[in-house]
C-alpha cells in the first residue's frame, strides 16, 4: 500500500474528503517527524512505539575493493509494532 492509497483507505473509512484525509496523514507524519527529530518517542498504544536510536561508529568495508573505511556514528528512526499489530499481521 502506498500514500494514496492509504488516503483513500482512510477516507473510505471515515467518511472525509481525500483532501483531508490526506492532510490529516501528511500532519501526522510531520508530527511524528518533527518529534523525532527533537528526540522524543511517540508511544501509539496498541499499534506501536516510535523512537530514536544511537548507532556507534563502526569499521566497514567497501564490497568492490575490500579497503576498510569508517562508517560514522550517527541516529536513526526505529519503530516497534505493539502487541495488537503483532497480533494482527500473525
């Protein structure tokens, strides 16, 4: 399923508009985003928890030549789905 989809899920479902249907979405991932990037975690019960996680720098290796090169640390989104959604996709 892709974003335009998912809009049209979410206005079918709602009975909205899929303009706003498609604002709502875009104002949730800019939230979510935005709150991330401040490093806060977006806990959604039943559904699932939004964070961000700190990856240590580490020795990589490039797969054409073999020559080691590091790889910076840096900070990424994880996401972990709740119980209901495990439940759900099982």
């Amino acid at each position: 399923m892709n974003k335009v989809e998912l809009v049209e899920e979410v206005s079918n479902q709602t009975g909205i508009t899929k303009r706003r249907a498609r604002n709502v979405l875009n104002a949730m991932t800019k939230a979510i985003t935005n709150a991330l990037s401040n490093g806060e975690k977006i806990t959604l019960v039943d559904f699932g928890t939004f964070r961000v996680a700190h990856r240590k720098a580490r020795e990589g290796r490039n797969p054409q030549t073999g020559e080691k090169l590091e790889i910076p640390a840096k900070k990424v989104p994880k996401f972990r789905a709740g119980k209901n959604l495990r439940e759900a996709v099982r």
